[in-house]
DNA sequence: CTTAGACCTGTGTCTAAGACACAGGTCAAG
DNA sequence: CTTGACCTGTGTCTTAGACACAGGTCTAAG
C-alpha cells in the first residue's frame, strides 16, 4: 500500500500518515521506486493511532505507549496514567475557554451599543482598553 | 526602560515583549548599548496589546487594529467584526472539549474495572483500541 | 514506442505564541 | 580591575500536521 492509500482507507491525510512514518510510529518498507510500503500490520497500527488521538492522547504519549508493548509489556498501567494527566489539562482548558467565552461574548453585546471613537495618541481602541475597567466599577 | 522592566511593570514576561517588538507592535529605541529603549507610549501600546489578548484576539488580529488605527482611522468596526469571528472559534473549539473531556472521562472510570492485558501482534493496548467499539454495543 | 497529462511521492518549510538556550554585554561591589 | 550576578539580542524549539514543489509513476492516446 502506498501512503495515500493507506491514509484513505482510514479516513486520514496522507500527510497524518507521513508525520506518524517520520516520527516511526509506522515503519513502511521501502519499494523498489523508493515509496513507502505499508503493510496489513500498518493499517492495524495506524488504526491505534487514530484510536489514540481521538481519546486526547498526543503523539508523544503514542509513541510512548507503543515503545512500552513493543518491549512486550503491557501498556495498560501507562495508558491509565497518561489519561488521567491529559483529563486533567482538558479541564483546565475547558475551564478557561469557559471563562473566556463568556468574556467575549459579553464584549460583544456590550460593543454593539458603543459609539466608535478615534484613536488618540495613548489608546488603540477605547472598546478594548475600557472593558476590563467597566466590568470593575 | 529596558525590556525586562517594561515587562514587569505590566506583568508578562521580556520574551513576550520581545516577541510583540519583533512583530513590529512595539517599536523601541535603540540605546547608545544596543538594548531596546521602551517610553511612556510603549508602556500603553503594551497595555493594550495584553488586554487585547486577555480577550481572545490573536496577535494578527492585534496586528490588523493597530494598522487601522495608525492610519487614522477607528479600529471600532474591525475589533466588532473580529471578536464575533473569534467568539465563533472560540465556541466550537469549546464544543469539542466538551465532547472530548466527556470521551476522556468516561474511558478513565471504564478502564480502572478493565484487567491489563500484554500487547499482541495486532494489538498495542485494548484499553484503547476497543473503546469505540464497546461504546456502540 | 512515445508522449502527454494526471496524479502521486518524499523532502523541506511554515504555522501561533511565545519558552528556552546561549554567548556575550552591563553594572555594582570589592 | 576583577569578580559575579544579572541582563541582552539572536536563534532555535515546541504541536500536529498543512502546504509547496521538483520530480517520479502510470494510464491513454497517437
């Protein structure tokens, strides 16, 4: 299988799948033209990986992972652990696009009842750099 | 003032204000040494560029308004205009992480029941790889 | 057999927003 | 004058691929 068949019959870029190759996640043989063979254990690996990524593991955390059942052990206690690490920086993130969401959304509303101004010589924009002083008082 | 102070007066780090003078938002003088000499209007230019941050606009978008408004113009129109764009991201970016921390969550509390298993040739962890599938029985 | 065109390949570069490393410069104390 | 502490600018690194590009491959027509 060449590399963009490959990445089609998963439904992924055939750039995904170069990134992965180059990081050696997949390990194609090489063809007599020089391309990239992948083989039936490619697709299976390369399914992990998308498996993977689509749970919020990263790729580092991929290659992590694959490097500890290649030397036959088993990933389970490092998968556990690594997901409880990215569960946590997920929240802190939702927390914070939270937080911003409703930040700009106020912005918003409040903006479109505000008059534009022109610049002056120590303010950009007096809709930016009033808000945080607004929402004080 | 040199980058450092500037930088702590206002709370950010010298690497970020040097990042804003290499894109041009800041432009300081240049000391007889060779440092960076940042005035008074510095110190306002960078107030804003953080609040502007601080609401989710990108550099690029900081960029843009600080055009505007150095050639004359108010920036009120495009700041309106590139929040309600932001805010867009902003809310399907928080969708997804909605969804994934609910993914995460639900595979953390469904994999401390789960026995660890040894890798086999088409299997690097079956925590992972028959996730998606138990989910659909 | 040759040629044209369509498609595909690997390699190298680019992204956002700074963080970090590092060689060298500056400054105050001794 | 020198030591050491701190500071500076420049250059490289980060994620997870996307994109550009020169050249190779393959199929169909002539």
């Amino acid at each position: 299988m060449k590399v963009a068949e490959l990445a089609k019959s998963l439904g992924t870029t055939a750039d995904s799948v170069r990134y992965y190759t180059r990081l050696g996640l997949l390990k194609p043989a090489k063809s007599v033209n020089g391309y990239k063979s992948y083989s039936n254990k490619e697709v299976s690996r390369l399914k992990f990986i998308l498996s993977a990524r689509n749970l919020g593991f990263s790729v580092a955390d991929i290659k992590e992972i694959i490097n500890e059942s290649e030397d036959g052990k088993s990933a389970c206690p490092l998968v556990r652990s690594l997901i409880k690490e990215r569960l946590e920086e997920t929240e802190k993130q939702f927390q914070a696009m939270l937080a911003l969401r409703g930040k700009m959304s106020s912005a918003l509303s409040r903006w479109e009842e505000m008059e534009d101004k022109a610049p002056t010589a120590n303010m950009v924009c007096h809709l930016i750099e009033n808000f945080e002083q607004i929402k004080k008082a």
